[in-house]
C-alpha cells in the first residue's frame, strides 16, 4: 500500500528535512515505486508510492498547487462525478491521479469537502493561506493513519512505526489498551491505539490542526440507512442489491494495473465478489487470483467446515485461477518477531492470512480482497431470525419458515427451535442469565487466562465494562444493534489486515465495506433478510444468474477461513507457552496473564466439543499477545 507521512511545528520552528526523510526510510517498503518529501516552513509532508490503479502513473506527491501541498493514499471511485461538479474537462481528468482531484475538491468545497468523495482514502492538506492541517480518513476507515500531538510538534503516518523515528514521540505500550483488547471488551474506544500518547484517526473524520497546536475535529459520516432507500418495496432492493453490489466491486478493479487477488470461501460473500470481479478482469486480459484455505484433500475434523467443495463449485468459471493455501506444518508462532516488526501489533500472528498474502503477491497481484463485512451489511445473518418473526406476531408466516427451516437445514425441529427461535424471544437479560448460570455464575472473565488481579484493577478503574466483554455467545445486543456496533467498531481502530497485507506489497479492499454498500445494508427490511427458511436472500435473488446452483441452494453458514485452526493451536501452543513463560522477567507478563489457566486450557481441550475450538483459540490469542509484549520491551532496549 502506499503511505503518506509528515510533520507540523507547533513552536514557530521549521520543520526538518532530516527528520521526514528519516520517517520515509522507516516507510520504504511502502514506496516500492517511488517516495518524496518537501518541507514548507513549520510543515514537512512526504509520500510513499505503491502504483495500484491505472492513474496512479500520473502520481507526482507531494502535490504543490500555489499555497496548498497535499499527500494522499486514495482511491477515489466517484472521479467523474466530482470532475462534473468542480468544472474539471474529461480529458483534463484522463491524465489526473485521484490525488489531484481530491486536492481540487478542496479547493471547491473547503474543508467539508470530504463528505462529497466516495472511496478508500487517507489525506493530509497544509493550507498556508489559513495556517492550517487537515487529516482526514474515509468513510469505514479502509486506511489508516496514526498520529501524535505533542508540545511542539504534531507528527503522522500511515504506518505507526514511522511516528517513533521522530525524537519525542513516546514508544510505550498502552496499559489500558492491551487490557481491553485481553479482556476481549465489545466496544472499541474510537481512536484508541495500543500505544501510549497515539492515536488512530478515527473512520470519517477530519481533523484541523492550525500552526499554534489548536485542533478541531469534524466528523462526516456514520452508518445510516440511506435516506434514498426508504419506504421502497421489495423489487427496488432486489434490482438496488445487485447494482450497489456491483458497483462497489467495479470501483475496485476497473482501473487495475494488474489482476487482483481475493481472499476466497466460495461462499456468499467472497463468491458475489468473484462473480462480478471476474468477468471485469478478464475483460482486461487477465484472471482473478482467487486464494482459499483449505484441508488437506481428504481431510475432515470435528467442527473443520472446510471451503474446499463451495471453492471446486466455481472452478469451471473461466475467470478463476484458484489456488489453495493449506496449513502443512505452519502454525501461528512461525516466525512470530517478524510478524511483530512489520505490523505492531499481535494480529501479525494470523498465519493463514500471511500464507494467502503470500500467494497473492507471488502470482503478481497488487490488490487483494476479501467478503468480510458482507454478514452485517447487505447479507445480514444472525441467530434467532425465526424468533424475530414470531416476535413481530405473524403466526402463519412463522410457522411457514419454520416447516422450510427445517426442510432446507434438514436439521431437527428441536435444533433448530434452539438455534432459530429461542435467541430470537428469549430477552437478553435471560440469555446472559443462561450463559451465565452454564459458567458456573463466574464472571465473563474468569478462567479465560487474564491475572485476575489485573482484570479486577481494569474494572476498578472503569476501563473496562464487566459486562459488555465477548463470550462464546453474543448477548450485550443482536439484530439491527449489533451489526450497527460492528460497524462502528470496524472504522473506529486500525485498519489490520490492510497493515498485514502491505508486509507483502500489497493493497488491500473490502468491498462490503462500501459507504454505499452500509447505507443499503441497513436500509433492507427484515422480511428480505431471512425468506423461504434461507438468509441471505436478496443475494440468492440477485446473483441466481451468477452464482453456483450448489451455493444458492446451500443453507448452512460460513466456511471457517481457518480449518485447521484446532490441530494448529493443539500442535504449537505448549510449546509457545513455554516460551512466553520463559519470557517472563520480574512478572511483566504474568502480570497480564494466568499461565496456569492457559496451560489448564490447552491440556483440556477436545477437538470433538465445540467450545472447546474457541477456548484454544483465545488462549492462542493470549499467548501471541505475552509474545508481542515481550518482543516490544525487548525492542525498546
């Protein structure tokens, strides 16, 4: 990905050449096409260039335009648009990078120009006219960009690393921050980073910094119903569902340099993507990079729900060049240190991701993407959907969707009233008194491997919220608020699969992450989510002529990304346990964390129980984030 970086002088000093090009050596691998910086008084702004889409040719940042020098990372998808508006010629945009139209938004509109721009984007504008700095992040927070105000001197990145190759700029941990992300709390706090005194700018907003450190915050945009789509009836969201769809995916690929890769299930999400992607890319000459993590052909484990049948349905598309990334010995320790140094943060444990990135990046793609997002937007899945239409007083249709349930899933009448109808009328106060009761009364916490000493100050201190931690089931919210709470907890933190994604000189995209994409996403009515004893739909609707006829008719939910997840866990665990133990000077890490209670989980577990699949999973995640913490202390020495 290409990353933009720079500094703003609060003391009347001017801003160093030297200091910004040290920031632009930490960022190199985000340059691999070219990086520049300049300086202008208390203001030094540079850019790291990774060429995605066809206009990128055309990019020369910083861009110096009278008193206004800008640096973006954007793909701005709504260029013809915005050109029309401001009075820009077609053939003046032919030769414009989106950098230069986003500048001439500015330009037109001022400082609320951000509203009118639809893309992924980040940017950073000095106004010497008004002495002033905008940042600015796009709508769900598709990239990233950290920042730290200090006394004298505001100081930005894309990647938080290149903050710390400025004097100054503390490099510590947030206490805080890492025991929210260990308690697994369920609101994330908007601009909260795992760094002491830094910040991520949160999605949809704009900051204004003047030359004196005086900042003021505008934000844009939040998760909404579009107004546009209220009050329509069913054949308007089923045609709205397929275009919006493929619109978002078009802005992604139409203007590539190279074909793109997707991170492939083979299921709704990822699959809408492909069938639209597809035939676009190829149009172009090429074949879309379709990457799945499967089992090993011939393998099955308890609770596995490989991808690997839903994947072989799209092989006879001639667009696809699938490839498969199965685990072999790899495990979520391999080389863990790098993981850290190139993303700073524990998600660099996500092998499977790294091994997929891999594959992408050596089949020649600079792009890559995946369906995340689709489950809360406009292909909406939850628990207790029949329980929902029994609540709204339709008997006859209930027990119509109930027959279908039931004949589709072919699951038992009593499953599915477990599954499908009690989540859905049980209040929230009962379903968490019943999870409750089944964990022994204990608190959401207890015995999850957090030192319980450290668990009790956070609470103590309101840090954390004991009862809105995640569990094995959900049931601080459901339905229409809780895919509302995860949107705004995707925008508001770092963008972490993008920051994993560019180790290996990669972009990355989520088209369900789409502005307009959220804005149907919640404007669909609940009588379109579930229907003849099937979610999703709307995208059985709406792809029937795109989709594999196994996949339209499939009833059951998502392929795990990571089937093996178990056996890795089993198989490395211990030993990476060990190490965190040994890892364990004057109790910095037991200070976090109950190796007991860690050990006591990876020794239990069985792979035929299915909570024990998660138990090992957050376990795993626990000991990744001892190992990350004691790699960071290490690093500061």
């Amino acid at each position: 990905m290409s990353a933009l970086f720079g500094i703003l002088r609060f003391d009347g000093e001017p801003a160093s050449s030297r200091d910004v090009n040290r920031m632009a050596n930490v960022l190199a691998h985000h340059g691999p096409d070219g990086r520049r910086t300049v300086v202008e008084g208390p203001v030094a702004l540079g850019h790291c260039l990774l060429r995605v889409n066809r206009e990128d040719w055309f990019e020369a940042q910083p861009i110096q335009d009278g008193e206004l020098t800008l640096v973006a990372d954007a793909r701005i998808d709504n260029r013809e648009a915005l050109a029309a508006k401001i009075g820009i010629a077609e053939a003046t945009l032919r030769d414009m990078p989106d950098s230069a139209v986003l500048l001439a938004a500015y330009r037109h509109w001022g400082d609320g120009f951000a509203e009118h721009l639809l893309g992924d984007f980040t940017f950073a504008i000095w106004d010497a006219r008004s002495r002033v700095l905008l940042l600015g992040r796009d709508h769900m927070g598709q990239r990233g960009l950290f920042y730290h105000q200090g006394d004298t001197a505001l100081v930005f990145a894309t990647d938080v690393q290149a903050l710390w190759a400025i004097e100054g700029v503390p490099r510590r941990l947030s206490e805080d921050a890492l025991g929210r992300r260990l308690m697994m709390a369920v609101d994330r706090i908007p601009g909260q980073s795992l760094f002491e005194e830094i910040t991520i700018l949160p999605n949809a907003t704009v900051l204004r910094f003047d030359d004196r450190g005086m900042v003021s915050s505008h934000r844009y945009w939040s998760p909404h119903a579009g107004v546009e789509h209220h009050g329509r009836d069913d054949a308007y969201f089923l045609e709205t569902y397929r275009s919006t769809v493929e619109e978002a995916v078009a802005c992604r690929v139409r203007r590539l340099i190279k074909p793109p890769a997707l991170c492939f299930s083979g299921g709704f999400d990822s699959g809408s993507i492909a069938a639209v992607a597809g035939p676009i890319v190829a149009a172009q000459g090429g074949r879309l990079i379709a990457i799945s993590s499967v089992l090993a052909e011939g393998e099955s484990f308890p609770f596995a729900n490989n991808a690997r049948a839903a994947v072989e349905a799209f092989r006879p598309y001639p667009f696809m060049d699938l490839h498969y990334y199965t685990r072999g010995d790899d495990h979520a320790f391999d080389d863990i240190e790098t993981s850290f140094a190139a993303t700073h943060n524990p998600i660099g444990t996500q092998y499977v991701r790294r091994g997929m990135y891999r594959i992408a990046a050596q089949a020649g793609a600079r792009l890559v993407m995946d369906g995340h997002g689709g489950d809360y937007t406009v292909n909406m899945r939850s628990n207790g959907m029949l329980g929902r239409i029994l609540l709204r007083g339709n008997v006859r249709l209930f027990v119509h969707e109930f027959r279908q349930r039931v004949r589709k899933t072919r699951h038992r009448s009593h499953h599915v009233v477990r599954r499908d109808v009690l989540p859905g009328v049980l209040p929230l106060w009962a379903l968490s008194a019943f999870f409750k009761m089944r964990r022994g009364f204990g608190p959401l916490w207890w015995k999850n491997g957090v030192a319980p000493r450290f668990a009790r100050t956070l609470i103590e201190r309101e840090v954390v919220d004991p009862a809105r931690l995640h569990h094995h089931y959900q049931t601080e919210s459901r339905w229409q608020a809780r895919f509302r709470q995860l949107l705004r907890n995707t925008g508001a933190g770092p963008p972490v699969q993008r920051i994993l994604a560019s180790a290996h000189g990669l972009e990355f995209s989520r088209p369900f992450h789409d502005k307009r994409v959220v804005e149907l996403g919640l404007a669909i009515p609940e009588r379109l989510q579930f229907r003849d004893g099937l979610e999703r739909y709307l995208a059985r609707q709406a792809f029937a002529d795109r989709l594999p006829a196994s996949l339209l008719s499939h009833a059951l939910g998502n392929s795990l990304e990571d089937p093996d997840k178990f056996r890795m866990g089993k198989a490395s665990a211990q030993d990476a346990l060990t190490a965190a133990r040994a890892l364990d000077r004057d109790g910095r890490l037991s200070h976090y964390l109950d190796f007991d209670v860690l050990e006591d989980i990876i020794a239990r577990v069985d792979q035929t129980r299915r909570k024990d699949h998660l138990d090992l999973h957050n376990a795993t995640l626990k000991i990744a984030a001892a190992r990350f913490i004691a790699w960071f202390d290490r690093s500061n020495d």
